[in-house]
C-alpha cells in the first residue's frame, strides 16, 4: 500500500498572498477591455480618476492615473456608459482587485 504524499504546510503572511494573487492577475489579464456604467466617480487634487464600472450584475473598481487620464478628451460622470482598456491588477494594502486605466 502506498503511502499518502505528505505536503508541507506553507503558511502565507498577507501581504505575500497579495502579492501571489496580484502576480498570477498580473499574468492573466495583461490588457482587457471593459465596457460598463461609471458610478462613484471621483478625481482627486492629485489628479488621478478613481471610479467604479459596474453593469446589472456585477461592479469592478478602477484608477486612472494622471498622466494617462490628463489624455482623456471629455469629462467622465456617473451614469455614464464607457469601454476602457487598462491592466487587472490587486492593490496589495486592501487586498482589492481593480483595472488600473490606460484608455
């Protein structure tokens, strides 16, 4: 009878499971396209646009970052419908994943 393979138990601080789950995000989802509704829009003194995209089902949290959203030719609201291009990534601090923005 074989015996059982035993696996040593790896214990993961938080910060190192963020960092795997935005390594393996990172690596998946090199570029997406998402097209949803703006809501809790939000463009801060740094320049930066932060808001939420969401449709009937579900909501995914995006940043833009100055330099790219200085390039964007209207002015975002909430309710609006948009198609974004950008990068799947985690903010490791929170633990969240979100689409950092390039168009």
């Amino acid at each position: 009878m074989a015996e059982p393979i035993l696996r040593e138990r790896r214990v993961l601080t938080p910060v190192q499971l963020n960092t795997l789950a935005r390594e393996l995000l990172e690596g998946a989802f090199a570029q997406v396209w998402v097209e949803g509704e703006i809501s809790n829009f939000a463009r801060p003194a740094s320049g930066h646009l932060y808001f939420t995209l969401k449709d009937e089902h579900a909501q995914v949290r995006c940043a833009m970052f100055r330099m790219k959203a200085s390039a964007v030719r209207f002015t975002p609201r909430n309710g609006m419908k948009v198609l974004v291009r950008g990068k799947l990534t985690l903010y490791e601090a929170r633990g969240e994943f979100q689409l950092v923005l390039e168009h």
